[in-house]
C-alpha cells in the first residue's frame, strides 16, 4: 500500500509507483495531510466525491482545503481555499469543471477546478447542509439541511421552490432519482414521498413499514436504474423496496455484528444494464460489508475495526471506491483487485473422492454433500438458522450435553468449574460471559418499538425520588424502566423495580439494549413467583427462605421471631435490591457471576446464607430499627464465604423445601420478539390500573377544577391588585398635580420676577446701546473729519506739488494776468462808482450828495494813490526778487542766507499805507468798499509773494544740483 502526505504542497503526483493493489485489502492509494508547522498537525478530510467519468474526486479537508484527485493522470491540485470546513461536495455538474461545496456557514458556493474561482454564492439555508443530490441532467441540484430542502436552478444558480415541514418531523434525506425526472424525499417519521421535479406534483408515498421489522430510517440508497430503495438505521436489518411496486419486498438482515448501518450505496457494474445487485453497508464498526441483495451473501468488506471507516463513495463506472477514514486519511480502493477472488473462473467439474481413512469417525453429522461445480457446506433443515458452531470431537467418544452448550462456543459445566475454582469470572470477559450465561437474543427491532414508546407516564417524575447525580445515568434508568412498563403493565405498578434494576444499568449504561434483556431475564427466571401477591411481597418465596432458615439456623429464626422480625424485613429488602445495598461494586459483581451460573433457586439461598453468615451481630440485635439499619447497609461480611455457604445450602438442604422443586430452570428470551409476561393477578392489576386512572381521572379533574380555582383566585388577586394600582396612580396623580400647580406658581413668580429683571437688563442695555452709538458717531464723525482733513492736505499737496511744477514764464504771465485783471476791475468798478454817484445825486438831496462826491472823490484819490503805490511797490519788489532769482542761478554755490535775512529789511523799505486806513472822515458804505478792496489786494500780494518764494525754492534746488554734478555744466 502507497501513501501519499499533501504536506504543504499545490500539486504533485499522487503515487511515485505502479499501484499494485492486494487482494486481501484493495487499497491503491492511502491519502493524508500533514502540516510542516511548528506543530505539526493532522488535517482530517471530511467529504468526498466523484465527477461523471469516476476518475477525477475531489476532497475537502476540516480547514477547507479543497483538492482535486485525478486518478488518470495520477495528479493532484489544490483548487480552493475556503478557510472554513465543508459539508457537503458534489462533483457532477453540466459544466465538467465547477464543483459545488457546502459550507460551516450554511452557504453553498460554486468554484471553478480550472479558474479556481468563485462562480456562484447560494445562500438560503438556516443550518448545516449534509447533502447535495445533482440531477442526472446536471440542471438543478437539491440542498438538504435538517430543516428544510431546497431546490435550486444551477444555470441561474437561483432558487426555485423549498420544501418547508413541521419542526417536529425532521428531514433525512432528498435527493433525485437516477436517470428520471423524480425528487424523493424521506423524513424521520419514516415517510418517503416521491414527487415530479417540474410540477412538485406529488406521485406517491410508500406504505409504512411492517410492525415486526420496524427500524427508523436514517441511510437510503438506490440503484442506478431508480427501481430499487435500499434503507437501514438503528438496526441490522436491511428493508429493499420496489418503487415501481411500492412496496417492501425483502428484509436482508446483517450479521449480529452489525448493530447499526451508517451508510449504503450500490456498486455500479457495466453489465447489469443499471439493476445494481451488490449493496455496500457501512455499519457502526466502521467495516464497510458488500453483500448480493438477491443471494443475500457477503461478497467482501473494507475497512476493519483498527482502522474504521467513516464515509464512503463509489465511483460512477464502479471501478473505485473513495473512503474517508476515522483517523481522517484517505483511502482508494481498486473494485477489480476487491473482487478478484469472486470473478475467478469456476472450479474443475471432475473431482477425485478418495476413501475414508481407516480411523473411524464418531459422528454422522460430519457429512459433506458433494454436487458439481462447488464444494457445499453441510446440509441444513430449510428455515434453521444459520449460526455457527465450533465442534469439538470427544477423545472418549462422548459429547458434551446439549443443555450446557452456551452460545459463542463456551460452556457452562467448563464455566462453572473454572468460577468454583477462581470464585469469580475475568473482569476483562465477565460481560462476555454473561450475555452467554443468560443466551440473550439481542432484539434490537423489539427494543426500538420499545424505547420509541417514549417515557412511560409513571416515570416522568422518576428524579424527585431517586435524585441521582449523573443526568446520563438518569436518563438510561429511566429509559429502562419504562421499557420494562411498555413490556409488561405489571412493571409500572412495581414500586421497587427502580432499585433492582439500578445495579444493572449502572453496570450498562452504555448499552441499553444489554442491560434492558439482562434484567429481563433476571426477572423471568430468578424472580419467578414473585408478581403473584401483587401489590404485597412474594409470601410463596418469602415462606421458602424462612423454611430453608429454620432447617439450617432454628436459634436465629427464633431470634426473629421472639423480636417480631418476619422475612419482609431480613430477607426482602436484600431481594428487591439484590443485594446492592449491602455489597461493593466487586463483591456484587462476584455475586452475580455465581448466581447467573447456576438455577434460579441460588438467589433465594443466597438471602439464607446472608443471614446464617450474619447470625452473630444479627443475635445481638434487639430493637426493630438495628434490623432495619442491618438489611440497608453495607456489613463487615466476606462474600467469598457467604458464596461458599450457599453452595453448602444447595447440597444440603432437603428436596422437599428445597426452592428448585419449586423453581422452574432457566429459560432465555425469545429471539425477534420478547416473551408474553403476565405471572400476576391480572385482576389486580386491572383493578389497580383502573383505580389509578380514575384516581388520575380524578387527580386531573381536581387539578383542572384546582387550577380554575387559581386562575380565578388569580384573576381577582390581579383585579385587586389592578384597582389598588389605579387607586394609587390616581393618588399619585392628584399629589401630583398639586405639586405641579405648585410648581407652576413658582415657576409664574420666578418667570414674572425674571421678566423684571430682564426689561431693567433691557434699559440698562439701551442705554448702553445709546451711549456706544452716540460714541461711535462721534467715533464716525471724528473719523470723517480726518478723512477731510487728510484729503485737504492731500489736495493741498497736490496743489502744491502742481504749482512747483510751473516754471518762471508761467508766474510771470499769471503776475501780468492777475495785475491785467485788477486793473480792469479797478476800471470797472470806478465806472460803477461813478454811476452810483450819479444815481445817488438824482436820489438824494443836492448838498449831501455834494459833500458825499466830494468825499468818494477823496477816498477814489486816496485808493488810487494807495493802488499806485501798491502796484509800485509790487513792482519793485518783483523786480528784485526776478534779479536776485537771476543771480543766484547765474552763480548757484553762492550762500543765501543773507538774502533771506535782509528780507524783512527790504520790506521795511517799502512805502508804508497806513496812512490809508484812516478814514474817519468816509461814508460807512465806501468805508466797507475800501475795506473789502484792501483785504482783496492783500490777498492778491499775499499770493504773489508766495508765488515768488515757490519759484526762488524750485530754482535754489535745480542750482544746487547743477553744483554737485559740474560734469554736466561743463557739457
């Protein structure tokens, strides 16, 4: 067998040899997947499939790795990293290349093996999806989930329908038939519809299946040409339904080993023309088993209890089987090296019989029927069973008695010796022994339709009187138990059937079926008699301990009876709980080995042994409750010699009060169905199951009418309870609204108070307001002053920097232009003096206007004369001022301070006008004419003065820069 480790590895070959698969195990090729981390670790595949030709699979691991296998080429891929585990994979699509996978998140996407792309993301599921069914055109694909199936298109990859069910019928399976256009669907209540996948129309359902061979479904398959439904589940039994039919025709069961089937699926072959006759079973001891359905024989198996199978997948053509295994490898098988033994050629037809050794033989049944072809086992009666028995020859001729004979070849004389000698059986073999010693049949069917009963009504409550610590072991006991009331109304009226049956089930709890049969059996043999005084303890079994007690033991029967101790309190506590409470877990279990190895009787002289055993404490015992106290609890006592006194009771005690002329011998539980058990009064126990119904009746009725009664009490209490709620809302609601009203008043107060307070704020803020705006006009006005202001220096400048601009030709022509001027207007206003003379003649008297010529005449003379003086003056002072300009630029480095210094002195040569103002002696108007006239011409000398002063300062400055650059002069 090769192995192939993926490692970190994208790709690679899967074998680096020829496959050379054995006959023995079919393995081509062992697949695993190891990290090369820091620590290393085993990625566990957990699904796998096959595409439409059967030689390409591909596999996705717990971390989502998904790989594709080519078996052809002998190459592998890694195509996908889903970074979450899969679910479920299907492979056989129309697009050859796309592969769908379920996720851990409910989605199902499609990728591409090529691209390795995402071609589709499909979401609609609630839970995890377990199956993927592809149609036979690889149109449409279902999805199963255990809550819903859905049926999706995969050329749009959009959902068309879901099929919606009751949360309390759960889906198994859905899935397309092959080759037709049919959808089965299987739910856990064992109903299977078949439907139209088109019109969802519904074709038929198939009938339940018979009461005897009822197993709750859990793995279907079908064949290739969808006429036959192979189901199984919880049991080794195997139900082949005709679809066409409709109905179950064959009932295939398994060997005992199988206890439970885990998956099924037909192994295609190119010559059966799709009618599949070879059906792989995989069952709970991970061996995967290939039997003829038609034959009903086992054709070979893969897999074994080392190294178990979890799921497996056959290819389309049938030539490989893919298989996941416990451990998380990957295994391939080769079909053809599997069934090479079953395709061998037929053996030679002649066969040679050659004659009996001399030696004879001791029996006849050692007889061989020889028919052409093959060599046959021995012949067996038509409807035996067919079990197999290792036969050992007697070196004295004799066999063993048939009735010691025990199943799995063991026999119960050899047991039976070896447990006298070693006083008690392996532990490693004890369960083993004991399912032999006590033939159990293991009815898994009549267990199931046991257990699907449910929880037998007596038991509901089982844990408020037995509160036992572990839930697990709870939950079996109580499982067992109503199983034990299913099976016989009588158990569920026993009050101690809890405390015999606890030691066993703690012994079986992980395997119900065991523990239900062995108590069963325990109770048809070992408890015979014991239901006949039901509901009081067995007198008749109770009468034959005490007459075995007086026979052996007189002095501590007495003792019983002189303290009125009677066999209800020293030997029926230690039978109802056979003995559990008074021994170990070992010493029980030592107990029981010898009391399953013998007759039935060995239980009751066990109760007299106890007793005889414990005579010396039991003698010094007088009060009623130390009796008590002794029979429940563990005592200072060697069970070897207890076990040794009974077997000495068995021996010696006389026949006639001997309990096994009264016991029946042992009888084991029937197979396929449990025995009828009615050993009690029927009467009784009808009687008592009648009571008890009407007292339940009763009890109903009464907690009915009680819980009436509560409601109503309820009621009312809530009525109550309501009105004092409203009664105390509305207090609250009154002291509220007065503390609201109150509120209000003070909230007015404040409010009117703040009102007051806000219109003094409002004045003060006016008033702020008034004095900031009267200050900010004054602000603005002051602003718009300087802004004239600093306009008029502006203009001034301006004024000024246009006037030094002017050159000598331009004053001088404005200095005659101005003199032009006054002169015309001296003339003018003269020739309007004279008119106003004359008009004031011819207005006034002719003396006043007279004396008033005479005096404008006077002052016109003096005006003219001061004019003359005026412009002679101005002239003069023109004149010099043009010389001294003249001069000073005919000789610019000359100094001017004295010049400007004797200024005032040339001034001072001027002719003085004072004399001019007098005018005591004028007219007021002419005096206000002259006065106007004077300021006129001072204004006019003012100006030229100025004028004159602006032009020596501009010719100063073009002298003075003449004198620094002298180059330019001389040039």
């Amino acid at each position: 067998m090769q192995s192939t480790d993926l490692g970190n590895k994208e790709s690679g070959k899967i074998w680096h040899r020829k496959p050379s698969p054995a006959t023995r195990d079919g393995i081509i090729v062992n697949i695993i997947h190891n990290t090369s981390d820091y620590h290393p670790k085993v990625l566990r595949f957990l699904n796998v499939a096959f595409d439409g030709t059967g030689d390409c699979l591909i596999a996705g691991d717990h971390q989502g790795n998904i790989y594709v296998f080519d078996l052809y080429g002998n190459r592998f891929n890694l195509v996908q990293r889903t970074a979450q585990a899969c679910t479920a994979l299907a492979f056989n699509l129309r697009r050859k290349s796309e592969f769908l996978v379920a996720l851990a998140d409910y989605s199902i996407k499609c990728f591409d093996t090529v691209t390795k792309e995402l071609v589709s993301w499909m979401r609609g599921h609630e839970s995890s999806v377990f199956s993927i069914s592809v149609h036979a055109s690889g149109k449409y694909a279902i999805t199963t989930s255990s809550d819903t199936a859905q049926l999706w298109d995969l050329d749009t990859f959009q959902r068309k329908r879901k099929l919606n069910i009751r949360q309390s019928v759960g889906i198994q399976k859905v899935f397309f038939l092959p080759l037709s256009n049919t959808i089965l669907s299987c739910f856990k209540d064992n109903s299977i519809f078949a439907w139209e996948c088109d019109t969802l129309f519904c074709k038929y359902q198939l009938p339940a299946p018979p009461e005897s061979s009822s197993i709750l479904y859990k793995v279907f398959a079908v064949t290739r040409d969808g006429r036959i439904l192979a189901a199984g589940g919880k049991s080794n039994h195997l139900h082949l339904w005709c679809l066409e039919a409709r109905q179950l025709f064959r009932i295939i069961q398994m060997p005992t080993k199988v206890r439970a089937i885990r998956h099924l699926e037909f192994l295609p072959d190119s010559f059966d023309a799709g009618s599949n006759q070879v059906l792989g079973v995989l069952s709970q001891d991970g061996i995967m088993r290939f039997i003829n359905i038609q034959t009903c024989k086992l054709l070979f198996e893969i897999g074994s209890l080392d190294q178990g199978i979890s799921s497996s997948v056959i290819s389309p053509h049938g030539r490989y089987i893919a298989s996941i295994m416990e451990n998380g490898s990957l295994n391939v098988y080769s079909v053809q090296a599997l069934t090479q033994e079953i395709n061998k050629p037929p053996l030679p037809l002649v066969k040679v019989i050659e004659d009996l050794p001399k030696k004879k033989l001791s029996s006849s049944d050692l007889k061989m029927k020889v028919t052409s072809g093959r060599v046959q086992q021995p012949a067996k009666p038509r409807g035996s069973k067919i079990q197999t028995r290792i036969l050992k020859q007697d070196l004295t001729g004799d066999f063993e008695s048939e009735k010691n004979e025990l199943p799995d070849g063991l026999n119960k004389k050899r047991l039976q010796i070896l447990l006298k000698g070693y006083g008690e059986y392996p532990t490693k073999y004890r369960m083993f022994i004991w399912r032999s010693l006590l033939q159990l049949p293991e009815n898994h069917t009549a267990f199931s339709s046991l257990i699907d009963k449910g929880t037998h009504v007596t038991f509901l409550n089982l844990q408020k009187k037995y509160p036992i610590k572990s839930r697990k072991l709870l939950r079996v006991l109580q499982r067992t138990l109503s199983a034990l009331a299913h099976w016989s109304v009588i158990f569920s009226d026993t009050p101690y059937l809890p405390l015999l049956a606890f030691p066993f089930v703690k012994l079986f709890q992980n395997n119900q079926l065991i523990c239900f049969e062995v108590i069963a059996t325990l109770i048809i043999n070992w408890c015979q008699h014991w239901f006949e005084y039901f509901p009081n303890p067995p007198i008749n079994i109770l009468s034959m301990i005490e007459n075995v007690l007086a026979f052996h033991d007189k002095e501590l029967l007495q003792h019983f009876i002189d303290h009125d101790i009677t066999s209800q309190l020293y030997a029926w506590p230690l039978l109802e709980t056979v003995f559990s409470e008074v021994l170990t877990r070992e010493e029980w279990l030592k107990l029981f080995d010898n009391i399953f190895s013998n007759h039935p009787s060995f239980l009751l002289m066990t109760v007299v042994a106890y007793n005889i055993c414990s005579r010396v404490p039991l003698l010094n015992c007088n009060l009623k409750d130390d009796f008590e106290f002794f029979f429940h609890h563990r005592n200072n006592l060697d069970i070897n010699v207890v076990i040794r006194q009974v077997y000495h009771l068995m021996e010696t005690t006389p026949t006639d009060i001997h309990p096994d002329s009264m016991l029946n011998v042992f009888v084991a539980l029937t197979k396929g169905q449990y025995p009828v058990f009615n050993q009690y009064p029927k009467f009784i126990v009808d009687y008592q199951t009648q009571e008890r119904e009407r007292i339940r009746n009763d009890e109903l009725d009464y907690l009915r009418e009680r819980q009436t009664v509560e409601d109503m009490q309820a009621e009312v209490d809530q009525q109550r309870v309501e009105d004092e709620a409203w009664y105390q809302k509305q207090e609250l609601l009154r002291k509220a609204e007065e503390t609201r009203r109150e509120m209000l008043l003070q909230e007015e107060e404040k409010i009117i108070q703040q009102r007051q307070r806000l219109a003094a704020v409002k004045r003060e803020l006016q008033v702020k307001e008034m004095h900031l705006q009267d200050a900010a006009r004054r602000r603005f006005l002051k602003l718009q002053q300087d802004q004239q202001e600093m306009e008029l220096r502006r203009l001034d400048d301006e004024i000024g920097r246009k006037n030094l601009t002017e050159n000598q030709a331009a004053v001088a022509k404005e200095m005659r232009a101005d003199a032009d001027a006054y002169r015309r207007k001296v003339d003018l206003e003269e020739h309007m003096f004279h008119k106003l003379i004359e008009v004031g003649e011819t207005q006034s008297q002719k003396t006043q206007k007279w004396k008033e010529a005479e005096g404008k005449e006077f002052c016109l003379r003096s005006a003219k004369k001061a004019s003359a003086l005026s412009d002679a003056s101005r002239k003069w002072f023109l004149k010099q001022e043009i010389n001294a300009a003249v001069e000073h630029a005919e000789n610019p480095c000359h100094k001017e301070e004295p010049r400007f210094q004797n200024e005032q002195e040339d001034a001072s040569c001027l002719p003085r006008t004072s004399h001019l103002n007098d005018s005591s002696e004028m007219h007021p108007s002419t005096q206000i004419s002259l006065n106007r006239r004077a300021v006129e011409w001072d204004t006019t000398e003012q100006n030229l003065i100025q004028k004159v002063r602006n032009l020596r300062q501009r010719l100063t400055a073009q002298a003075r820069h003449r004198c620094q650059t002298p180059h330019l002069l001389a040039a």
